[in-house]
C-alpha cells in the first residue's frame, strides 16, 4: 500500500495533531519557564520563613499592647467597648520591628485625628454616605496639610469613615461614640511606649538581613561557576533568577536598616550600636553597586557560553568569589573581623591581573575586565577603602590616593579598619 493510500490518511492526522500538541506544550513550558518559578518561589519561600521567624516577637508586642490598651480603657477609663484603643495600639506598632518613634507618633496622630473628626461629622451631621465622603475628603485634606507622610494621611480618612460608618443608634445608646477619640489617643501613646521601652535588637536583626543577602548573592555566582563550567544555558538564566532574588531581598533589607538607624539616632540609649549600624549601611551601599557589577558579568557570561563553550579557569574564578560572599556572610552575621573573607578577595584580585587575559580571546578578556570590578567591591566590603582595594589589584598603580570628594562607601569601614597594604604586580 503505497504512502498516498486513503487508509493512512488517519495515521498522518494522528501524527500530526501529535506533532502539534508536542509543540504546544514545549512552547507552553517555555513561555511560563518552570524552572525559574521553581526557583524563585524556593529564594521567596526562604525570605518568607525568614520574616516569619524575625516577626514572631513584634506581633507578640502589639498583642500585648493592644490588650494593655483594651484594657486600661475599659478598666481605668470605664469605656464600655473600647474598640479604637487596641486597634490603634496594632495600627502603630505593626507586625515587624521597623518601628521608629516618628512613625509611630505620625500613625497614631493620623488615627486620633480621624475619629475625632468622624466624631464631630457624626454628631453634627448624621451618618450616611455623603457624611463619610465628607469626612474623608475633609480628613485627607487636613492631613496633607499637618504632614507629608502617606501613613499619616491614610489612618486619618480611614478612621474617620470608620466612626462615621459605625454611627449606629446602638452605637450611640452604649455611649461608645464620645469615647473613642480618646481610645484612640490610648491606643497611640501605649504603641509609643512599647516602642521606646522595647525597641528591640536593632543590631541582630539588620545583621541578619545583609547576611542572607550576602548569602544569595555567593549564590548567583555560583550559577554562574557552573553555567561557565558547562557551558549550561539553563544554569545561566538560573543565575539571572537569582539576581532579580537578590534585588528584593536588597530592598528589604535597606528598609530593615532604616528602621534601625532611625532608632539609635532618636534614643540616646542605643548610641553605642551607631558604629555597627552605620558599617552595615556601608555594606549595603557596596553590595548596590556589587549587584550592579555581578549583572554585567552575567551578560557577558552569556556571550562566552555561547560562542567559546566551557571555560573553566573563569569558573574557578567565580567560585572564588562565592566562597569571599559566603566568608563575609559569616562575619557580617557573627560580627568578627573580616580576615578569611579578606584574604579571599585579595586572591581573586589576583587572578584579576591583566597578564591573566587572553589576547585572542576578546571575549574572555571582556568578562576578566568586568571582574576586576568585582574584585574591588569584594575588597571593600571586607573594610577596605577605594583607595586600599585598588593597591590590591595589579595593574592599577603602585601609589596610594587620596580624594577630597570620597563617595559614600569609598572611605575605610570605621569598625574592621584596614591592614597594612601590601602592592601587588
């Protein structure tokens, strides 16, 4: 029977429609790329457990303030239900440790001069639809008046159309209403105590947080070791993953050591910890630009795994760099001298000198160039300035300078200090 027999037209149908819904998933699979998900929702599921583990005590604090509040209200004050004291007790102190004074003042003022608006409009006006549009309007335009602060601007027309929106006769008849502006105010003060008296660990807590980042950036480079290693594509855009990972854990971190920084600088008790603070702020500056760096090398790790194949003398190069990331990791989280990380980044800028390049490479002389760079963020974040990180990579002088205009993260951390300099090549 010969190929263009009728009788095996059904078998073609079936091959092709095969042929197609093959091809319809392999696009599928490639459009919603797995793998990456896969990978990011691990980085995701370890921050999460990280935030868990970090916010268990500070909503163990705010429950014992929003009942300390509920309480005095309803014990001392004589309030029958004092609703707004736990509510703006949980409102100001929140759910982590990113509690400044400040804030907790804006938030807690912005909360008490919404009710007590909502107080006036409800006894005056009535409640209703239009009556809560008015108090809102009228709450969001004084609040943007009295402080610039979202937060701020935000728990005042909330709480304003909450108390206009609970005018109730019932309401009303209990006698609730002339007390909740009150509530309010105990609510916040309480939320201010707990904040000045339990301010936590300001230290530990941004420690921990450039740890893991410091962590997850080892990480990155260690995709890339293997993506050059094997000249695997799939392992280089598992790197690129990691870096968009990392961006977010950067940013929570920055937020953490605000929050921090803000504490010791407003409470005269916590100054000692103002070196340690100021020097993780430091590494986060560097660990910016380092981020920045790292996605350059990636983009020209791409260009090598697909045009030369495996190059392994870059990739022991990259892990080079990972085991510095992973050693700082380690100082930054036990807060010891950077001596093993320092080491480590002295001997990647090392392998960094420009008679490792290969003249007929140009590709691989490009990724060399862009690793000098990271040589030098390394180099810094074990205390090192600009200036010092420089003498260390050979090639780039034999002179120590000196700049009237230092940018931020260029000077010498104050706490690890530097070593005596020795110049290389």
């Amino acid at each position: 029977m010969s190929e263009s027999d009728p009788g095996n037209a059904p078998h073609r149908r079936a091959a092709s429609l095969a042929a197609n819904v093959g091809s319809i998933a392999e696009d599928a699979w490639s459009r919603l790329d797995f793998r990456r998900r896969l990978l990011l929702t691990g980085l995701y599921l370890r921050q999460g457990l990280r935030r868990m583990r970090g916010s268990l005590v500070p909503v163990l604090i705010a429950s014992v303030a929003a009942f300390a509040a509920f309480t005095f209200s309803h014990n001392v004050l004589g309030h029958p239900t004092p609703f707004f004291a736990p509510v703006a007790a949980w409102i100001c102190l929140g759910f982590t440790y990113n509690r400044v004074p400040r804030k907790v003042v804006e938030i807690g003022a912005g909360a008490t001069i919404g009710v007590g608006l909502g107080e006036v409009i409800l006894y005056t006006l009535g409640a209703g639809g239009w009556q809560l549009a008015l108090g809102l309007l009228i709450a969001g335009l004084i609040a943007r008046v009295l402080d610039r602060g979202d937060l701020f601007t935000i728990q005042s027309g909330v709480n304003a159309m909450v108390v206009i929106g609970m005018g109730t006769m019932l309401s009303q008849m209990t006698g609730a209403g002339p007390s909740r502006l009150l509530d309010a105010v105990v609510g916040a003060v309480i939320a201010l105590l707990f904040t000045v008296l339990l301010p936590g660990d300001v230290l530990n807590r941004p420690q921990r947080y450039v740890s893991n980042l410091l962590t997850e950036l080892s990480t990155a480079f260690t995709m890339l070791g293997q993506a050059l290693r094997e000249a695997n594509r799939e392992r280089l855009r598992d790197a690129y993953a990691q870096l968009r990972g990392v961006e977010r854990i950067l940013a929570d971190a920055e937020t953490v050591w605000k929050s921090s920084a803000n504490v010791v600088r407003l409470n005269p008790t916590l100054r000692r910890h103002r070196p340690q603070i100021d020097e993780l702020g430091r590494q986060l500056e560097l660990t910016t630009r380092a981020l920045h760096t790292v996605e350059q090398v990636a983009r020209q790790s791409r260009g090598v795994v697909d045009e030369l194949g495996p190059e392994p003398q870059v990739a022991t190069l990259m892990d080079d760099c990972a085991a510095t990331l992973h050693a700082l990791a380690g100082t930054v989280r036990h807060w010891q001298p950077p001596f093993r990380a320092r080491a480590s980044a002295k001997d990647v800028a090392a392998d960094c000198a420009p008679d490792r390049v290969h003249e007929d490479n140009w590709r691989v002389g490009a990724l060399l160039s862009v690793m000098r760079s990271v040589a030098i963020d390394l180099l810094q974040l074990t205390g090192l300035s600009r200036a010092q990180a420089r003498l260390y990579l050979p090639g780039t002088g034999t002179e120590l300078r000196t700049y009237d205009d230092v940018v931020a993260g260029d000077e010498a951390s104050a706490v690890w200090g530097s070593d005596n300099l020795t110049v290389q090549g």
